[in-house]
C-alpha cells in the first residue's frame, strides 16, 4: 500500500485534466482564466452587455460537487455537508 507521502512525491502536473475558470470581477466584467505551461492566460469573455452588480457577485446556486482524493479522503463544500442526499451518495452518513 503507498503511502500518502509517496503518492504526492511521484505527482506529475502532465496529469492533470485542463481546466478554465471563469472569474467574474466586482465591477461585472468577466474573465476566462486557463493554465498554458507555467502561465495563466486571461482573456475576456464576450458578452452582450455586462451588468453592474454593486462590488459583489451574488452565488445562490448549491455547490453540491464532492472530489474523492482517497476513497477515505472527500473534498467538498459546506453545501455538500448540509445536503442529506449527497452526503448518502458518498456513504458519508
């Protein structure tokens, strides 16, 4: 059995899945953010017409989303701990 230690030391970043994150700033506008090699690479989105939001971006969506790093190890949000049927999915409760 490997050990945490050994598994984190044989970690290779040429593994990983590419990912983009869409970052909406206070004033409204956003930006899809993507690592290419060692930079990040930031480019607007095309939008219509970007809506003032008043120095905060409001998220009322459930983040229900649940990583299993280990079988015995989970990483998720306080929404997936309050959420009964998600906690059942992972054998949690």
């Amino acid at each position: 059995m490997h050990s945490l230690t050994q598994e984190i030391r044989s970690f290779s970043r040429a593994n990983l899945r590419k990912q983009r994150t869409r970052v909406t700033t206070l004033t409204g506008r956003r930006i899809i953010e993507t690592w290419r090699g060692a930079c990040l690479h930031m480019e607007e989105e095309e939008e219509e017409e970007a809506v003032p939001c008043g120095g905060f971006v409001q998220d009322l969506s459930a983040d229900l989303q649940v990583g299993v790093v280990k079988p015995w190890l989970l990483l998720g949000s306080q929404d997936a701990a309050h959420d009964l049927e998600t906690m059942r999915k992972h054998k949690v409760t």
